[in-house]
C-alpha cells in the first residue's frame, strides 16, 4: 500500500539554525500538508499546498515557515531560524483530490519527523 | 474562535465492549467532520468520516455520528479490542477551505 513517508525521523538543531524537513507524499495526490504536534498535545495544521502555491495557512504559518515542491515527488517545511518553542512532531500528510461533491478525502499521514530544538 | 475539544482525555473499557469518544465542535461554518487514530510513534491514521448534511455513518465496527443541533460529535467503536488502544481525535473542516483543526484528543485503554 503506498505511504507518505519523512526523513529524517529525528532531527536535532540548535536555536537559530535552519532546518529543512522533507516528505515524500503518495504519489498520485494533488493536495499537499504539513501539522505539528507537541508533545502531549492536539495536532495542529500548519499549511496547505496545492497547484504550487500554498492554499492556506494557520496563524503558526509566520514568516519563519516556508514550504517547496521542488520536483514531482518532494515537498519540503523550511524553517528559517529555529526557536525552542518549534520542537515539536511535525506531521506530512497528502490527498489525493476532493470526493466528486467536493468534500476533502482522507488525508494520509506520514510517519513524522521529530524535531528538537537545543 | 474556532476550536474543537474533546469531554474526555482518558477511557479505558473492557475488551469487547463498545466505547464511545465525544467531542464538541464550536464552528458553525464546519460541514466535514474526522475521527482520526493516533498509535504511538505513528502519524494520524484516518477511521471514518461524516459531512454534516448526515448524522450518522457506519464503518467496519465504527460508528460517527453528528448533533448539529449541540454540535456534538462521536465516535462508537464496537467490540473493542486490544488494537484499538490509541489516541483519537476529532476533528473539523469546511468543503471550502483546506485547514482541518484537531481537538484535544482522547486516550482509549483497552483492559484485556
């Protein structure tokens, strides 16, 4: 059965480095995301992807956040400068399309990527 | 604002019985609702779920239904099993947008 999958799986950064985190959706999915969860609590959606352009983001999603497409099959979360308060699990997920009534499908999620920030 | 929270962190239930996770939504403009299963160490996987134009759909031993009236939401797990001890959350979108946002989640233990 296909899988997104994330590498690394655990990546350690110091405060102020920058960090890519990498994703490989599935492989036919047009609708791209990335959450982070921390420790002990909800899932939080970052952004959404879609066409090439971000289709929507949280107010988490601030000028420090970047994301890429680079080629057919990566979709990338930059981080610019990270701050403590970014550790956290950070989750890929993608979709296929919209049901025929526009209703979003299941989104598959990766593994994640747990990022610590020191 | 919006938020979607969950009555119960904990719950723990005999195998074989059913279990029922709430969950409360506050945002009247969601129309697409999702359980999702969370194991540990894992990602987010997807169980079933329910747009708001219905109030009850059935999966493989999963039940979701939706009170649009409180906007309360749940999810009914028959006969659960040892495989079922996971975190679940809630959560909520709209068919026009993208975000999807979680609840709080609610840990099931399943006592053998």
């Amino acid at each position: 059965e296909p899988e997104v999958t994330q590498t690394p799986s655990h990546q350690v950064t110091q405060m102020g480095q920058e960090v890519i985190l990498r994703c490989v959706p599935i492989s036919n999915h047009l609708y791209f995301y990335w959450y982070r969860q921390i420790l002990g609590q909800k899932v939080e959606f970052l952004v959404s992807f879609y066409n090439n352009e971000i289709s929507e983001k949280s107010e988490i999603f601030d000028d420090q956040f970047s994301v890429e497409r680079p080629d057919g099959s990566n979709f990338t979360l930059k981080i610019r400068s990270t701050k403590l308060e970014d550790s956290a699990m950070y989750f890929c997920a993608s979709l296929p399309s919209p049901r025929p009534t526009g209703v979003k499908g299941e989104q598959y999620f990766g593994p994640g990527t747990r990022l610590t920030v020191t | 604002g919006e938020s979607v929270g969950l009555h119960l962190p904990t719950l723990s239930v005999q195998e074989g019985d059913n279990s029922i996770i709430n969950c409360a939504y506050s945002n009247s403009a969601s129309d697409y609702f999702i359980w999702y299963k969370q194991e540990s160490g894992k990602g987010p996987q997807f169980i079933i779920d329910i747009r708001s134009n219905m109030d009850k759909r059935q999966g493989q031993r999963v039940t979701v239904l939706l009170n649009k009236t409180v906007k309360h939401l749940s999810l009914q797990i028959a006969a659960t099993q040892p495989g079922d001890s996971a975190v679940y959350f809630c959560a909520e979108s709209h068919t026009g947008g993208f975000k999807t946002i979680f609840g709080a989640g609610t840990r099931l233990f399943v006592k053998a």
